[in-house]
C-alpha cells in the first residue's frame, strides 16, 4: 500500500522510508532526497489509507520523524509533486468524498462561526506576538519590491487595500469586517480620518483592538465590536475584510454578499481580501479542518465570482496576489522557530510540531498547489469609481500609514 501511494505520487524527487523494524524502501529517485521514519506499523497503515489527514497528525504525534530534510522539504518535495501527479485508489476515493460533504463541513450558524473562531484565535496573544509584525497583522503581507521587511511588507499591504477603498475624503463611515488585533481600522482612522467600526468573534482579539483603540485616543472614531456580519445594521461608506472570508464557507456566500450590499452605501466601495484556489472548487484538507481552522474554505474565483454576481454587487476589478503569501509564511515559519522553545512553555512541543506543519504546509500550498491571494473591489453602482486604475498608485504612494514616510513619486 505505501509502494502503490508513494509510486503513483513520486514524479521527481526521492523518498526513502524507514519502517518499524528498520527495513527502508525508497520510492522515486533523484533529488531532493528525503528519508523519513516511521514509528510504529499502525502508522504505516494510517498513512496509506488516509495521507491527507495522517501524515499531520504522524508527525504531530512524533510518530513519522524526518530524518534527512526537515517537514519543509518533505511537504515541497510532496506538494510539487501533487501538483503534476492525480490521487489514486483510497486517496482518489476519500478526496472525491471530501467534495460532497462540503456542505455539511461549511455549514457555520453564528453560533458554529463563533466557536471555530475560537478554537484559533483565541489561543494566547503571545503566541501571535512571538511571530507576527508588530502591528499583528495575520493575513498576507504585500512585496511590491520582493525584498522588504515583514513589517514594510505588512504596512505596504494596509497601504495597498486602502488605496482601493477610494478614501477621498475625510468622515467616511468604514465597516471593517474580521478586524483581527485592529491594525487596519486604526489607521484607516488615524491616517485617513474615517470613522472605523471593527468586528470580530474572537475575544482575545477584540480586547486587543479595544486597548490598542484607548492608548492612540482613537476610540471616539474607532470603535470594536464582538459581533457576527449578520446581525449588523446601518449604511457604511466603505467597506473592507481581510481573512475573514476564508471562514464564511460557499452555503454562506449569497449570505455574506447579501449583508454586504445591504450595508454598502448607494456610492459606496468596498474590498474584499481573501485566500484563494487558482484552479476548480476543491475541499479543505482535513488535518487543516480539523486542528487548525474547522469550517474553513479557500475558494475558487469561480465560486466568489458567481455569488457576488447574485448579490447585485458589481466587480470593479480584480488582482491576483502571487506568491506574496508563500514569502509571508516563510517569515513567520523563520520567526516561530526562532521563538520555539518560549512557545513550547506556553504550550509543548507537541503544539509547536503541530504549528510548525501547518504554517510550513500552508507556505508550500502558496509555492506549489496554486493557491494565491483575490483582491476583489465591489461597488453597487457602475460609475462610482474613476475610469482608469490610477487613483489607487497615486493614492498608495501618497499615503502615510503607521508612521511610515510616504514613497516619492516617481517621474516618468
């Protein structure tokens, strides 16, 4: 069972296993080489039956160890690899069974949202200090050159969605939907003069924003609030998420985009950020759903498209972010390893193995397994937005958020 998995998978590149007992089998050939071991005959057989979920929580539980390479070369060597070769037998069969129970494993009521938001986000904020910006900022960074910093990388992103919210005034009303620790909804209030309402469903997270909200003397115009998108009132002139959407699962969508055009007002504009997959509808991988995000979706364009055309809502333009979030990933992998051994007091080593496979898996999806970020502008009516994209350089490079000096323009 494991020549057939690993026979069928293996394109380039070599594996070796070392089986309980001590018997190696190789599969493949060529470089990279990666030897890994396995501990015990019961992992064996869980890895050939399940790999998706298996292969995690082996290494996880320190039943598959890795040998020569570490978890980041084994999982590029097999996401490279995936990403040319089809799942076959049992893998072939529990992949396609995935896809039918998307709707039971997306269904998220308020009160399910609220719990899978907690089971992630409300694990302590040191652990979230210890390897994110300083600004907390737990959503794809932006490199328009490729070799800036994580916080340059972090205040160019703010910069660049800001850009596409057309803030041309100062007093608009904003509505940041999954504010996170409230980095973006402060400056959007400092450096741009909106009036920000931030939401969220972590607790951890809004006592953050709301801390951070007191000491700017920013609290008068922007405000955090512990509630669910769907139970929000009012008229906003702008409307913006980031990473949020990555939670609402597809049964959601006309829910979502629904409440969205609801609150946007009549000449209002709004940017929605999310994970995506470049290629057809797809399931969450279940080690992902079930350790680290459950009742977590990337979507297909395919997928956002559709329900945002249903809504009545029109989109304005549409970028995608390449590769910007396997460098986002890579920075907080060098960064928690770094910090390793004060995240295994808050936790133990076992939490740390489990973290240390989902942000490397994650970054290796972004590498190879054509995932990359949308960056979707919506607006209810046709002529709100100026003709041309170049209100959004212009805008970019004049801005000033966090403190930073704002980019010379450049001459022609």
């Amino acid at each position: 069972m494991l020549k057939r998995l690993f026979d069928s998978l293996l394109k380039e590149g070599r594996l070796t296993a070392i089986l309980p007992g001590g018997r190696e089998v190789a599969y493949g050939s060529g470089e990279p080489h990666i030897i890994i071991r396995l501990h015990d005959r019961r992992a064996v057989f869980e890895l050939t039956t399940n790999p998706d979920l298996k292969l995690g929580e082996l290494y996880t539980d320190g039943r598959l160890t890795i040998e020569n390479g570490d978890v980041a070369d084994l999982l590029g060597l097999l996401m490279r690899n995936l990403n040319v070769s089809k799942p076959a037998g049992l893998h072939k069969v529990l992949r396609a069974l995935r896809r039918k129970l998307r709707p039971l494993s997306q269904f998220n009521p308020a009160w399910r949202s609220r719990r899978n938001v907690a089971h992630h986000y409300d694990l302590s904020g040191e652990l979230y200090a210890r390897f994110l910006d300083r600004d907390r900022q737990y959503s794809c960074a932006y490199f328009p050159r490729g070799d800036e910093t994580l916080e340059e990388a972090q205040i160019a992103k703010k910069r660049h969605i800001a850009a596409k919210l057309l803030l041309d005034k100062p007093g608009l009303k904003v509505l940041d939907i999954g504010c996170g620790w409230g980095g973006l909804a402060l400056d959007l209030a400092r450096d741009a003069g909106a009036t920000v309402l931030g939401v969220t469903l972590s607790e951890e997270q809004i006592a953050v924003a709301r801390e951070r909200s007191e000491k700017a003397h920013l609290a008068d115009r922007c405000r955090f609030e512990l509630v669910d998108y769907r139970a929000l009132t009012g008229v906003y002139d702008r409307i913006v998420s980031v990473g949020m959407f990555e939670h609402v699962g597809v049964p959601h969508y006309g829910q979502f985009f629904g409440k969205a055009r609801q609150l946007l007002a009549d000449d209002g504009v709004m940017l929605l950020h999310t994970i995506g997959r470049l290629d057809r509808p797809g399931s969450t991988n279940p080690w992902i759903a079930k350790y680290i995000f459950p009742g977590g979706y990337v979507p297909s364009l395919s997928e956002v498209t559709t329900a945002v055309e249903k809504s009545g809502l029109l989109i304005n333009d549409i970028e995608i972010l390449r590769l910007h979030y396997a460098k986002t990933l890579a920075e907080w992998r060098r960064r928690f390893n770094a910090q390793r051994a004060d995240i295994a007091k808050l936790y133990d080593e076992r939490f740390c193995r489990m973290w240390e496979f989902y942000l490397t898996g994650a970054e290796m999806a972004f590498r190879y397994d054509d995932q990359a970020v949308f960056q979707i502008q919506l607006t209810k009516r046709l002529g709100t937005l100026p003709l041309t994209r170049d209100y959004m350089i212009e805008a970019e490079r004049r801005m000033t958020f966090a403190g930073a000096e704002p980019r010379p323009m450049r001459v022609a």
